[in-house]
C-alpha cells in the first residue's frame, strides 16, 4: 500500500483553482452585504434625531448589533407615533432612552402601551 498524500496535495489543480475561485467568490459576497447593510444603517441613522442613536449605543456598552440602527428608527417611529409633535417624543426619550433600545423594546410594546395608558388616563395626558 502506498501512503496517502497529505489532505489537499492529492487533488487536482482544476479542482483546486475552483475551490480558490469559490472562496474569492463568497469573500466579494460577504463585503457586498457588508457594505449594503452600512448603506442601510447609514440611511436609518440620518432619520433619528440627532445623537438618539448614540443613546442606545451607550447602553449596549457600545457593542455593536446587527441591524441596530434599523431597528431603533422603527422603535422611533411607533413612539413617535404615540405623541403629538415630534419634540414631546424626543422628550419622552430624553426621559427614559430605553424606550428605542432595540434590545429591551419592540413596536407593538410601544404602540399596545400606548392604548393602554390612554384607555386608563385619556389622551390629554
């Protein structure tokens, strides 16, 4: 019997310029995601009011999260939603930012908390 050469000497250059090519092929593709989710985040931190984001960076301990930005323009949105003017919001942000902290909220808790403390104390407060 002969020994078997080394994982990988055995193959043939063909094959092994096709693996080459694939993982070329798959870096290109994760740097394209790459780029086109710093577009979005990008995109989602220039609708926040201006250091919001900032907020919520700083309690995840500056830990980046995947779609961070995206999410917390929609935790923005549903508050704003809840509020007459856009500056009553950001008041009610200034008061507890946990409120657009993607990991500690979501829309609907927004939105149904809302309901809730209108039905038990009214729109005008």
């Amino acid at each position: 019997q002969q020994p078997r050469p080394p994982l990988g000497l055995g193959l043939r250059p063909a094959l092994l310029c096709g693996r080459r090519v694939a993982i070329v092929m798959a870096a290109d593709e994760a740097a394209a995601q790459r780029a086109e989710q710093a577009d979005r985040a990008a995109a989602a931190l220039a609708q926040l009011p201006p250091g919001l984001y900032n907020r919520v960076s700083f309690q995840s301990g500056g830990m980046k999260q995947a779609y961070a930005e995206e999410e917390c323009l929609v935790l923005w949105e549903a508050l704003k939603a809840c509020y007459p003017t856009e500056a009553d919001a950001l008041a009610a942000v200034d008061k507890n930012s946990m409120t657009v902290n993607p990991s500690m909220n979501s829309p609907s808790k927004i939105t149904e908390t809302h309901a809730l403390l209108v039905e038990r104390f009214g729109a005008g407060k």
